[in-house]
C-alpha cells in the first residue's frame, strides 16, 4: 500500500484535481500497481506467532525511512525448551514523508524510530504475555547517536522526538543493523506483491535472530557529539559591569587608599609638567583631594541620577529619599546636606556634610577608619563623630555593624554559641541499681594535718565525689595523693560498698575544677592505667569534652553543694584525715537525704522521695521509729514487703522525678551554628580576652539528638575539641555550600 501512498502523494504535489485526466506516467505506475494487487490474496500469514513450549519471548522492533517514506516493523522472537526458535511478522506500519516541511535523511530516520516505539507499545499493550527482551534496532548511526548523547545540545525537533523515544524505550537497548539485514527497509521503499510474498527478510527478519545464541551485528563506535547535525552550539556570556571603584575594592584601609589615589594624582600631573613635577612627602592638602575624589566616586555609584538632577538646578522628584535633607551639589561636584543649619556658626563640613551611602565600599572603610581612630567606641559615639563631616544614609546600621564586626572589640565582648540543652542520658531514666552508672568529679585540694595536736604539719587532700545518674545518690571518697594505685583503691572502696558500676563518666583531664596543676598532670600520666584497669574489671570510662563542665553536670552540681556544707562546717579549721572523713561521710548522708521530687502539700504524705531510699529503703537524717508491730513475720513475707517497698520508692520514682526532668531550664533554642573553616576565639577563663587562642573549625560532632555541639579547632597550639559554649565566632564570609565534617556523635 506504500506505493499507493506515493503514487497519491504525488498527484496532490502536482495539483491534479479530482475530474482531471491523469498524466500518462502517474496512469502508468497505477495500472502496474492494480495489476499486481490480486496477488496479495493469495498471500498467508500465520496467525501462531510462538512455538511449542517457549520459555522466553522476545520482542524485535526495526525502524529505517527513505526520502520517500520512513517504516517500522515488530517481530516476536520465542525460544523453546529444546533450543528451537520461532520469528514471525507481528506488526508493521509506514509513513510517506510529509510535503510542508523538506526533512532531511536523519530526521526521517528519527521519525521512523519513534514509529518504532510506538508499535512496540502497541504490541506489548495488545499481547497477554510476559516479554523478558526488548530490542530496537536501526541502520542510522546518527540516530543512535542522537538517542545515547545529552539531550541538552539537542535542537528542539530532534529533542521532542528523542525524549518521546526515551520515554518508551530504554536508550541501551537500541543497536545498530546493517541495511541488507534491515526489513523495516522493504516497509520504507515499497514492494510489490509478488516480491513481498516470497521475502523471507520481511516475513521472518534478519537471519541472525534465528540463532539460538544470537550473534548482535558489529556495532560501530558513537558519534562524536560535535560531528552530530542538529546539535545546539552552547554560547556563554559573562558580563562585568564597569565599576569606578574597582579599585577601592582592592583596599581595606582608607588610609592606604588615599595614598594610591594622591600617587595617582602626582603621576598624572608630573607626565604633563615636567618641569613643576610634584615630590616629596604627602600633604594634608592632597589627602583631604583624595578623600573628595572618593566621595565623588560613592556618589556616582550611589547617587547618579539625584546628582543630574541636581546638577541641572532641577527640584528632586516628590518621593525621592534624599529630598528630606535638601541636598545640593557645591563647587567641587560634591553633593552635601542643605539642612537648616545655616545660620550656625558651625564649620562648613558640620552644617553641610558630604552624602554617602552606606551600603558602599568606599563608606565602610570610612567607618572601620573612624572607629580605629577613636578607639574602638560604640555605635551612638562613632555616628556622631562621622556626622561632623560626613551624613550617611543608613549610617546607624553601618556603625552598628562596624561595631558588632570588629575583631578587636569581638575578643572583650564576643559571644559564644549556645546549642539548645540535650536530650538526658539514658542512664538518667532508666531503673537501676544505685551507682550503675556513675558520674564522678574532684573537689580540691584541701589541707588537712597529719596528726593531732602539737606540732602537726598539713598536706593536701582531694575529694572524690560519685554521683549515681539515676537517682542522684552521692558517694564521697578523700585521698590523699594524686596517682593511679591511689585512684585504684579509691574505686574499689566504690566498689566494694555500692557494688560495680557499668559506666563511669568524668570530666576530661583538662576540665578539673580550680587552679591547681597536678591534677591535670596526674590524669594526663595516668588516664591510660586507669583505663587499662577498668578494663579488667568491665567498667566502660567516658570523657566530656575539655573545659565543658556542664556536659557533666550531675557531678558538678554536687560537688558545689559539698563545698557549700564543707566551707560551713570548717571555716579556718584545719581537721586530721579521720575527723575530716568523718564530716565527709556526714555531708554525704545529708546530700544522700535531700529530696529529689517536689515536697507535697498533702498532710498524708509525710516522707519526701530522697536517693537515700534507694539505698537503705529511708532517710539517713531520720531518727528510728519505734516498733509498733511485733508479730512474727516470716522470711518470704519479709522479702515480698521488701520487695513491695521497692517498687513503690520506683513508682514514684517515675511519677514525680522523671516527669520533673522534662522542662529545659534554660538553652531553649539553637543560637547558630559552626561552620566548616570559620574562624573562632577559643575561650580560656585563665587568661584575658585580648590573649585567647584564634583557631578554625575543621569538625563538628554531632550528640544523639543530631545537634552539633562540640567542635575541632585547629590553633596554634595544634587541634584542640572544644564545646561550643567555649567558641567565640568570628564574623568571617564562609562559603555556605561547604558542610562541616561530621565525627562520630559525643
């Protein structure tokens, strides 16, 4: 039927109409094509496209055109279990090429693959079978091409048409066919009916496709993308507005910015008078040019049609900024405020000072400049000073930045980042024995003397304080040197009296409260026998980060009421190592007796919750109720009274404390985040601001609520992990694409 299409195709070029004769040749190639028509009825297709017990169908689209008209045909391939393969002739269908618009061979060609694609999903929409292969296959290696290579250099005929195809079909499963092995070429060019009922390329397909193993022709390499027809040329334009203060961009001190622009002035004047050439040291005179030469410039990036208008003697438009002020341009093309200050005796500058705008370059080195100059005051005392020469539009946001960036004023009056308070520690909420996990701290030191009476000499001493996580129970230790058999024995009479802690959590070795030294000298040399020998006995040590106390909190707070007691107690008194263990063990049990859930206002409920509950079952502070039920009671009922009693002391537990524990007493929000290489002041209370180490951030390390509250530094004095609360930021430019490296959480 293609032929026909030609055949009719061509007389509607021609303009034949529909009574005219038609000429002899068109009369001549219709009377070929009726002659051979009835020949079509004796052809027969098959109407079982698959053989006996296939275990695999495959589906075969080809797809070609000529300048005529472009076709394309879909064959079922099926394997059966014994190795036979059947392909038959599924579906078929050809265009004539259209008149209006001249295509060339490759957009045909392209037409004629996505026919292709369209037949298959037909065909696979129509057949009630499962397809495990899908093949397309053409003889165009543009069009292959064009299918494989980005679809942003594609013109936009070509790119509807490929993003179609791509949509149906996976661009990897198109190949390359030779033109002899092409039927879909029989569909493009026609055949009469004769011919086409004995081909065996149109009815069965190429050859290779009845291989058991089928062999792919050889594929040729892609086109290079450049060499392809219809490719888009990438054109990029990078435009650069012309500035006159590209140079003051350069600068970060007016004052070095006045000088270039006099050597300028000096350099331009001396190539015209050479025999007057100016030489010697900068005047005050040349100075005070350059700086009008700088407001010139502000002003005509900032006030360029104001200063045209103004320039012409012209009024300002109504809604103008600047009308407010009655500005007006003086001798020297300056515009200055016209104010109502006239009839002052103030200078000249004071009542008509210079317009700047604050958002320029040149403007906020001005600023820097004056704040330097007066030594670093605040924003009220900087503006007031600019304003006896100078009026700044927006001048008191300039001043205030001014202020708010400097890096001299940040070192005495920087703030540190503030993350909001974590979530508790598991070991806080869960029911355990006491001292399961323990916090611990030191207090110290403390001078005690070695013997009583007369004569006695004094040494220091060091408490330890453990704190159960849990129920806050305290357990008070004093030793009396600082090395690791000391702090060895000192955990086994931990152990031995309140059983083995699973965990114990300190503060990092830099992190000991007061100024004592030997301290953080003693765990520096020891840290790594302590742990060695906590190991053995299955007790996991955890470190907060240096100079962090808050990250162990539960430990500081009681080593703070230890000492409110101990300061009470001692005054100026100096104790024997016995009489102060003795007060220890006494504030231990009044810590022990505090309460921990609010006391309640029922008359009922006498007995306050304490930690010492979960020790002994009762307040160490209270004195020994009399026995009023002497029955006999035997074992089991003891121990299910006692075991009662306990989960009673837990239930509250879990009533009043841990719902008390819900609220964040402070730090309710995130005050900013550190980033990758921002510049920090690495706070240290044992030095003046003026003296803190400057560093970069290199590592954040995120807690188990994701928020990243701990930092590495890298300073000077090599990389250093802080808390955020010790980080004073800089205000630096960042790139903010850049995520800080994330450690592993703390």
């Amino acid at each position: 039927m293609l032929q026909a299409k030609i055949l009719l195709q061509n007389l509607w070029a021609k303009n034949v109409d529909w009574n005219s004769q038609l000429p002899a040749e068109v009369e001549s190639q219709w009377n070929t094509f009726v002659k051979h028509l009835p020949e079509v009825t004796e052809t027969q297709i098959p109407r079982r496209v698959l053989c006996d017990f296939y275990i695999k169908v495959e589906l075969h689209t080809f797809s070609d055109a000529s300048i005529k008209a472009y076709s394309a045909c879909v064959y079922v391939r099926s394997l059966s279990n014994n190795g036979n393969v059947s392909v038959h002739l599924l579906l078929a269908k050809s265009k004539v090429s259209p008149l209006k618009q001249k295509n060339t061979m490759p957009r045909l060609e392209l037409c004629g693959s996505l026919l292709a694609t369209q037949l298959a999903k037909k065909a696979i929409e129509s057949l009630r079978l499962h397809i495990d292969a899908q093949y397309f296959w053409c003889d165009s290696t543009i069009v292959l091409s064009w299918i494989k290579t980005c679809k942003l250099k594609l013109k936009l005929f070509v790119l509807n048409r490929i993003n179609e195809i791509t949509k149906n079909s996976n661009p990897q499963s198109w190949n390359y066919v030779p033109t002899d092995m092409n039927p879909a070429d029989i569909g493009s060019r026609g055949l009469n009916a004769a011919k086409l009922k004995s081909s065996l390329l149109w009815w069965g397909g190429p050859h290779f496709l009845h291989q058991a193993d089928m062999q792919l022709p050889t594929q040729p390499q892609n086109t290079n993308s450049e060499e392809l027809p219809e490719i888009k040329f990438q054109c990029h334009l990078s435009t650069t507005e012309p500035h006159e203060n590209n140079l003051a961009l350069n600068f970060s001190n007016i004052c070095l910015l006045q000088r270039v622009i006099v050597q300028i002035k000096r350099f331009k004047h001396n190539c015209f008078n050479r025999n007057n050439k100016i030489v010697g040291l900068i005047t005050a005179s040349e100075l005070e040019d350059a700086m009008q030469v700088l407001c010139k410039i502000v002003q005509s990036d900032m006030f360029c049609k104001q200063k045209s208008i103004l320039s012409n003697k012209k009024p300002l438009p109504s809604k103008d900024k600047l009308l407010s002020l009655n500005p007006f341009v003086d001798d020297a093309g300056i515009i200055r405020v016209g104010g109502r200050l006239s009839n002052t005796n103030y200078a000249y500058d004071t009542k008509h000072p210079i317009l700047l705008h604050a958002s320029h370059h040149i403007t906020k080195l001005l600023a820097q400049h004056y704040h330097k100059i007066l030594l670093h005051p605040g924003p009220q005392l900087l503006l007031a000073t600019l304003r006896h020469k100078f009026w700044i539009i927006n001048g008191r946001n300039l001043t205030r930045k001014v202020t708010h960036t400097c890096i001299t004023c940040l070192r005495f009056s920087g703030k540190t980042y503030q993350p909001i308070m974590g979530n508790l520690l598991k070991q806080r909420l869960q029911a355990d024995y006491p001292f399961a996990n323990t916090a611990v701290d030191y207090a110290g030191p403390i001078l005690i003397a070695n013997k009583k009476g007369r004569g006695s000499q004094l040494k220091k001493a060091y408490i330890a304080i453990f704190v159960c996580m849990a129920v806050r129970a305290v357990h008070i230790e004093l030793v009396t040197d600082l090395t690791s058999q000391g702090y060895m024995a000192m955990l086994n009479r931990l152990i031995c009296r309140r059983g083995k802690p699973a965990s114990i959590t300190s503060d990092n070795a830099k992190c000991f409260i007061g100024t004592f030294n030997e301290l953080p000298k003693f765990l520096k040399q020891n840290s790594n026998n302590i742990i060695n020998e906590a190991a053995k006995i299955q007790i996991e040590f955890k470190f907060s980060p240096p100079y962090s106390p808050h990250f162990n909190g539960l430990a500081e707070a009681s080593v703070k009421s230890v000492k409110h007691h101990l300061k009470r107690v001692l005054s100026m008194t100096h104790l024997d190592y016995e009489e102060m263990y003795t007060v220890l063990v006494q504030i231990e049990a009044i810590l022990n007796s505090r309460p921990i859930t609010p006391i309640s206002s029922d008359p009922s409920d006498l007995v306050a919750l304490t930690p010492a509950h979960f020790l002994i079952g009762r307040t160490l502070t209270m004195l020994p109720a009399p026995q009023v039920d002497n029955a006999p009671i035997n074992t089991l009922s003891r121990y299910k009274r006692v075991q009662a009693l306990k989960a009673h002391f837990w239930n509250r537990y879990y009533k009043k404390y841990i719902s008390a524990l819900q609220i964040r007493s402070k730090w309710h929000t995130n005050r900013g985040q550190l980033q990758l290489g921002q510049m920090v002041l690495i706070k240290d209370d044992r030095l003046p601001s003026n003296r803190w180490l400057l560093g970069r951030i290199t590592a954040v390390y995120p807690g188990t609520d994701g928020i990243n509250r701990v930092a590495d530094v890298l300073s000077t004095s090599g990389t250093l992990r802080r808390a955020y609360n010790r980080l004073c930021p800089l205000p630096m430019t960042l790139d903010q694409d850049t995520p800080a490296p994330r450690g592993p959480a703390c």
